[in-house]
C-alpha cells in the first residue's frame, strides 16, 4: 500500500524526501541557533494551510505575535485560513500547566480540530521542563507514543547539544522521529564564508538523498539546492 506524501513546502527539500514526509509520521528538525528551524517549521505549516488542511502551531519560544509578524513579512495572510490554523504560545516555565497542555489538551485538540499537521517548536524546552534525564526520557517516550495515535503529521524543532553539533539538545528526538532533518552552518577552508546547509540523516520506511545540500533563507521562501554540492 503507498503511503500519502507530505510536502514540506520548500521544493529542494521535498527532494531530498523523495517527494515528502511521509503522512503521520514524525520529523526533527535539528539544529544549531540561526539555522531557520523557526522557518522551516513555519514553512511546513504555511504548506499544509495552502493545500486545505488544519494546522496546529506550539510555540514554546517567539511569541504568538512575533511568529505572525515573521509570516506576515514573508506575506502570508493568515487571517485567511480563519479556524485551520491555530497558534498557540505555551509558557515552558509553568511547568504543569506546559506539560498538561501537550500530554492531555494536545491529543483532544488535533480531534476536535481535524489537524493534520502539527508543529511544536522547540520541543528541546519541552525536554528541558524535566531535570532527572530518566524522567525525560519516560515523558518523551509517553509523548511521540500518545502522538503516534493521532491523525497528523508531527514536525519537531530541536536546538543541538552544545558538546555534539550533529545531535539534538538531549539526544532523545533523532531516535525517536521517522526523519530527521540536521540544519547546519557550513565554513569555508579559508573561514571567508559561512554557508548553511542541510542533511536528512535519516528517513525510515523511505529512500532519501544522503548528502549535504545548501540552502538559503529569503524573505519569502526558502531555497534548498538539492542539485548543488558544497564539496
């Protein structure tokens, strides 16, 4: 039986997936601070209002207001998909109430709503709510289980270990996720330039491009040049 593609939006990209994310499945997005996770989890947002479907938008981070200005500079009318898209901005320091709302009020939501896509973005201050690193794992475990039995495709943006720029904060999501999508700054032998390229490290169930591709960011969009090479 063939499964259903996602596209993500960003042509480059949706090549490298060999067309898109599979439907319900899971993706990371990983990736050092100014690598666009924000953007690419906006971008695969914006791609499922335009083709119809109902999005849900966790903010753990930007604020609502800010993450409307970014789509409104990239001239996206949100106003224009009404009640298919929801935005909501969760305070990670109230440690119930940020917890209640993704384990209990989250699953209720996609529902209720018909979401077929869902973005939390960073689920890394998700992680961070638990200090006992067993705890964390048990939670996010309980999480992508409760997820798995929803109708939607769940996209995740994650900051990298600081010690390992090729890992997730808490090295918990890359095993987690069907797809793993790594965001990284590339420098120039003669540190004259700095390039931002992507990998998808890994994809189950899929064939995939295995290489390391650049990508730009514009005002607009997002180009990825799954034709170009950076070596």
């Amino acid at each position: 039986m063939m499964v259903r593609r996602v596209k993500f939006g960003v042509e480059g990209l949706d090549a490298m997936l060999s067309g898109g994310l599979l439907e319900r499945s899971i993706c990371a997005l990983v990736g050092t601070y100014g690598t666009g996770k924000t953007t690419f989890g906006l971008q695969f947002a914006y791609e499922g209002l335009r083709q119809g479907e109902t999005v849900i938008y966790i903010s753990l981070e930007e604020r609502e207001e800010l993450l409307r200005a970014t789509m409104a500079q990239k001239g996206w009318d949100t106003e224009a998909f009404g009640d298919r898209f929801y935005l909501l901005k969760l305070d990670p320091t109230d440690f119930n109430l940020a917890i209640s709302s993704i384990k209990s009020e989250l699953p209720a939501l996609i529902k209720s709503t018909g979401a077929s896509r869902v973005i939390i973005d960073p689920i890394s201050l998700f992680e961070g709510l638990f200090e006992d690193a067993s705890d964390r794992r048990r939670e996010m475990f309980r999480l992508i289980e409760v997820m798995r039995d929803e109708d939607c495709t769940l996209a995740l943006t994650s900051e990298t270990d600081t010690a390992n720029a090729d890992g997730s904060k808490y090295g918990l999501v890359e095993y987690l996720a069907d797809t793993v999508i790594l965001l990284r700054y590339i420098r120039s032998p003669g540190l004259t330039e700095v390039h931002l390229a992507l990998e998808v490290v890994k994809m189950r169930r899929s064939a995939h491009s295995r290489e390391i591709k650049p990508f730009e960011i514009f005002q607009d969009q997002i180009m990825v040049y799954s034709e170009a090479s950076l070596f």
